[in-house]
C-alpha cells in the first residue's frame, strides 16, 4: 500500500520560536512535508544552527528568501502556507506568494499566525497597531478564530487568534452561545517568556522575570480588541473585556481567569456540564473538575477548563501552550480542517509533563 501523498509546506518566520514550533510539528505530521523555511535576515543559514533542537529532524536544511518562496508556491500544484512573520511584515508577503501563485494558476492555503489578517477592517488594524494594513484587499480572504467555534469555513485562507485570545475565547464564547453570563468579562491572565518572541527584551531577560510576576498593559493590551471583534463576529454579541496580562517566571503557557455574572444561579457543575457539552467532539478542549494546571498542556495542543461559581458569578480557568495550541498547534490544527483530515493528526502527542 502507498502512503498518502504530503502536501509541500513553507513556513514563514524565519528563526522565531513559532516559526521554531511549527517546524517541529511540521517534522512529525504524516500529510506535511517541509518544502521551505522562509527568513528573509537569515537565507542560506541552517535551521540547525537557529533551532538545535530540531538538527535530528532538519540536520542539513537552509533557509530560504521570499524569491524562493514565491517561485515554489508558483511551481506546486497545491501547497500550504504557514506564516508566523512578525505582525506589519507577514501581510505583505503572504499578498505576494499569492499573487505569484495566481499568476501561474496554483493554488496555496494559508494560515497566518501573525496580526495581519485577525480584523476584517483595515481602519480596526491600524487603530490597534498604528500602521495602514499591508494587504488591505486581502482580508476578505481570511476568517478568523480558533478551529473549535467556526463550524464551517467561508473563506480558502486562516487568520489563527493569539496565543492570550485563543485562551480567552475558549472560555468566552461559549459562555455567550449558551446564554449563561452577561457580556461583560474581566480576564486576568499570565504567560510565560516565550510569548514575548525571540529577540531579547527587558521583560524577557531571566534575571528580571525569575521568581517574578508582574501586570503590564493593563486594560490596554492588544489582544482585547482581537477577543471583542472575533466573538462578536462569532455569537453576533458586542462584548465588553476587561483584560489584564502578567507576565509570568516561565518559559511555556498561559493561565487565564475569566470572571462574568451570570444570567441566573449555575452551580460549577452545571458550567462544567455546559462546557464539555458545547465542546463534545473536540479532540483538544478537555473540561475538567478541579483547576488546570499548566504542566498538563505544556509542550501539546491540548487546552484544560474547569469552571467555579458562587452562584451569581462565573470564574472560567483556561491553560493552554502559547507556542502550541496558541499560535503553531493552532494552525497545523487548521491545516487539518482545511484538507479534511482528522483534527488531531501530527498533533496528538499528550503535555511533556515535568517541564
């Protein structure tokens, strides 16, 4: 018996630690094979050498530049498309392997990791990053939100939600598609390290965040606008959230607290039961009765909920790996919707545990 063919994937994002997760996953999926990884600073360079850890799987592959990338998306019948280039960057360059594919009639599936195309409005992007879209007539393209809420797909290409959005969302809509709660959410949420991306700042430097926990863009992060326009896209309701990150001593993960009042008087167990209804069939989003931990998902695309009241509110605890299921897990996950394969494909491996 032959194996099944593999579609040629490119991953866009050079030496970040996404681009670095979705290499990996890439390695082990048995309908994915790696035709390119893209860095525009680094052509040329090993993957080896950006990423040690994957020289088993990637001990001779180099990266190449956009030109390459282009004419490989031109060249091939079908490919996907993984971008993970830095926000204000990957629009662009996703708008010009599409065009060359165009061009020669093949036909790409993207899911982008990065900002660029999570808002259906141009003026909604620029209002939140301070800079005009770099691919405005591209947007209609795209859906965005996380594989578990879109039942169908209108769109060829994925905008995948960040990695505190996808831990908020898995929360927040489904407490407003089953009419529980009101929709205003206070959300407090820790991530470690990784989450800041690879190029050293002084919020990542391991002597100042070890044993250290600190709040900061406080009611003013990012990602709280991404939540309001995507659940509001999803459920048809205008939110309100109230969002505050921390910044927490590790390197994997986020842990969220969502807190809104209910509609009426729910004890946890009736949350819980809700919850694990409204995710039924979802290989990844596990509900659970005591609080989730992060070293239950860490490393995986797995997602853990659990849910306490005190009858008149609700605290929903989320944990989920911001590199996995977050940001690269998330992706390959849409990659599987997309070319019909079962949702758990490559991604089934359980949490590393001890980490």
């Amino acid at each position: 018996m032959s194996a099944e063919p593999r579609i040629p994937t490119l991953v866009l994002g050079g030496t970040g630690y996404v681009a670095g997760e979705l290499l990996r996953l890439v390695a082990s999926h048995p309908r994915l094979a790696l035709a390119a990884a893209v860095s525009e600073s680094s052509p040329g360079g090993r993957l080896a050498v950006a990423f040690p850890h994957l020289e088993p799987v990637y001990p001779a592959t180099t990266f190449v530049d956009a030109d390459a990338a282009a004419r490989l998306v031109a060249t091939q019948p079908e490919s996907a498309v993984l971008a993970a280039a830095p926000h204000g960057v990957s629009a662009a360059l996703i708008d010009r392997l599409l065009a060359a594919a165009a061009a020669a009639g093949t036909r790409p599936r993207v899911v982008d990791v990065s900002a660029d195309f999570r808002f259906a409005d141009p003026a909604a992007y620029a209002a939140v990053y301070g800079r005009a879209h770099g691919a405005p007539a591209r947007l209609a393209e795209f859906s965005c939100a996380v594989p578990e809420h879109l039942v169908s797909l209108a769109t060829r290409h994925v905008a995948h939600p960040g990695c505190f959005a996808t831990a908020m969302l898995l929360s927040i809509v489904p407490l407003l598609e089953l009419g529980l709660v009101e929709p205003l959410f206070y959300v407090s949420a820790v991530t470690g390290s990784t989450g800041s991306g690879r190029t050293p700042v002084e919020g990542t430097h391991h002597p100042r965040r070890h044993s250290d926990l600190y709040a900061y863009g406080v009611l003013a992060h990012r990602h709280a606008p991404e939540v309001v326009a995507i659940a509001r896209a999803l459920t048809g309701r205008t939110v309100e959230l109230n969002f505050v990150p921390h910044s927490g001593p590790f390197a994997r993960g986020i842990h969220a607290t969502t807190q809104a009042r209910l509609l009426r008087p729910l004890t946890a167990e009736d949350v819980r039961a809700a919850l694990a209804g409204f995710y039924a069939g979802q290989p990844f989003v596990r509900v659970q009765d005591e609080a989730p931990r992060l070293k239950d998902v860490v490393g995986s695309n797995y997602a853990l909920l659990s849910a306490s009241t005190n009858g008149a509110t609700v605290a929903i605890m989320s944990v989920v790996d911001n590199l996995t299921k977050g940001a690269a897990g998330g992706a390959v996950q849409w990659l599987n919707r997309m070319y019909g394969w079962p949702q758990a494909t490559g991604l089934a491996a359980p949490a590393s545990g001890w980490t």
